[in-house]
C-alpha cells in the first residue's frame, strides 16, 4: 500500500474479516495485520482460525477477535452484527464462498440454497450492517468476486451467479457510497495458489497450475490496493486477459463452451 498510514487512518481501527481461516483469508488477515489493524475473524473451523489468531497477536500485537460459525446460519449473521456494532469496525473484507459444483439438477437443493446464503445474504447482512452502524465518518468494503461470475459457469451455475451478483452490488455501491465516506471495491479474481486449490490438484492428479494462477498475498494486496481508487479489479494479466477475451471477444456460447471444460473436475468447496 503506498501510504500505510493514510490507509489505517481511513479504515481502521479494526477491519472484519469473513471467511478468514486460511488461504486468501489469512492473507488478507496478515497484510491488514501488518497496517496495525485490530481484527475479528470470521469461520466455520475453530482450529486454524485460532491458530492464525494467536499467530497474528504473537507476531504483530494485533488485538484479535474471532467469530467461529457458518455464514449460512443465521445466528451467526446476528453474532457477527453485534460484534460489527460493539467493536467499531472500520472495515470488512467478504472472502467466504461456498461453491456447489455438479449438474445444476443432479445437486441437492440445500447446498444451491447454501451457495445463496453463504455468497448473496451473508456480503449483503453484513454491508448493510457495516454501512447502518459505523460511527466512523470513513469506510471500506471488499468483496471477492470471480471470473466465473462474468459469463455462463456450467457445472457451477449457482456459484457463478452468486458471483455475478457480488460484482453488481459492489460497483452499484462503490457510487452510492460514495458520498458518505465509504469506498467499496469488487475483486474478480481467477485461480488463487491456496490451500484448498493445492487438494483439489492434487485429488485430479494435476501436477501443473492453471495459466494466471496467483498467490493468496498478490490477490489480498491487489484488491486492498484498490479502495478508494477502482471499484472493480481483476488480479494478473493473465486473468484480465481471459475476463477480456471471454466478455468481449468470444460468442457467449463458446466462451460458455471453455468454462463448461475448465469446471467439469472441479470439487465443492466452502470457505
């Protein structure tokens, strides 16, 4: 970030983090860590989400407080609020997702319900909740989208339009927030080297990563970079390349084709 402390002045003191417990999550949790935020840590496991925050106290003296339950509960929606309101929280990071991957007929209806409330309730609850009760005059939001949200996503339908939607809303409120302090940026991001991406490789028998496949910390520092100057960034050229070629370029029925062929191994996932 080019001014840490500007950065720490307009969105601390306390940034939350949903979906935080490894991979991109505990990457954004570090680089926020590093700017001297306080934070609260939102996941569905307890085990490596105290990890991380006895890591990120010991390491850089960052007050820590951790949320341990489901995005698609609604008690923990209410948990998450309270604390929001209780705990000043400046800024919010919407990392969780959950993907049910398969034939949109063959899926069980609960886990395309899950994909809703985990990907489209939660980031909604919790913008509302951030925008209605912060007592600072500044803001920030963050919500991950992917490029699986910018065109037709067979064999994860759900998923991609729950992306689509992130994408909408953001840029629909880094204008309408605008006045009132509050800078919103919308990350699209393509295939992230995390710990769950690694299994999944690994269970395909891949030894290789897909073309454009970043870091979680690249992808954590690109969309922070973001706020307050783009509200829409797609991380690596490689990936702006693809979002270009697939929107612009390509009929929607082949650019349909290619993502059927890139989700057809894919494994459900929640984060």
């Amino acid at each position: 970030m080019k001014n840490k402390q500007l950065f720490h002045q307009k969105y601390g003191p306390r940034a939350l983090v949903a979906g935080a417990s490894e991979g991109l999550g505990a990457a954004f949790c570090e680089e926020l860590a590093k700017q001297h935020f306080d934070l609260v840590l939102v996941a569905r496991r307890a085990e490596p989400l105290k990890e991380l925050a006895s890591r990120l106290s010991a390491e850089f003296g960052t007050e820590v407080t951790t949320v341990i339950g489901d995005l698609a509960d609604p008690e923990t929606l209410k948990n998450i609020l309270h604390v929001m309101q209780s705990r000043d929280v400046g800024l919010l990071v919407y990392n969780a997702a959950f993907s049910a991957i398969g034939e949109f007929a063959s899926l069980p209806i609960a886990q395309l319900n899950q994909s809703i409330d985990v990907n489209i309730r939660g980031p909604v609850t919790l913008v509302h909740g951030l925008v209605s009760t912060m007592r600072k005059r500044t803001g920030g939001i963050v919500l991950m989208s992917s490029i699986a949200g910018n065109q037709g996503a067979p064999n994860v339908a759900a998923y991609g339009a729950s992306k689509a939607y992130n994408t909408i809303l953001g840029q629909s409120l880094a204008r309408e927030l605008k006045p009132r302090g509050i800078d919103v940026a919308v990350c699209c991001a393509g295939a992230i080297r995390t710990p769950g991406y690694q299994l999944a490789n690994a269970r395909q028998g891949k030894t290789g990563e897909a073309p454009g496949t970043l870091s979680a910390k690249a992808v954590a520092r690109t969309a922070l970079n973001a706020l307050g100057r783009k509200p829409f960034v797609i991380p690596g050229c490689i990936n702006r390349i693809a979002v270009f070629v697939l929107g612009r370029l390509l009929p929607r029925r082949m650019a349909t084709w290619l993502m059927a062929k890139a989700t057809k191994k894919l494994e459900t996932t929640h984060r």
